[in-house]
C-alpha cells in the first residue's frame, strides 16, 4: 500500500497517530514562520572557509 492511500485510510477509520494536534502544530509555525518571513540577505562567507 503507498503511503497516500495509508494515510488516508487512516483518516477515514479514524486513527490519528499520524496527524499532528492543532496545538503542536500552531506551535511548529510559531517557530518556523519567524524564519520564513525573514527577507534579509544571508550573511557571506569566504570561498573555503
């Protein structure tokens, strides 16, 4: 079975080990979107170092 058709099996029989809680994932974005919306330039490095 490909992981598609598991994962939307498990959604339809109810199982939800597989999906995150609104909570953890509120929490992912409160953590990942700061770094998202960052525009600046990152910093430069010197080739080989």
């Amino acid at each position: 079975m490909a992981h598609d058709e598991r994962l939307i099996g498990d959604a339809m029989a109810g199982d939800r080990q597989l999906f995150a809680r609104q909570y953890a994932a509120e929490l992912a974005w409160k953590i990942v979107e700061p770094i998202l919306d960052d525009t600046s330039a990152p910093p430069q490095y010197k080739p080989g170092t």
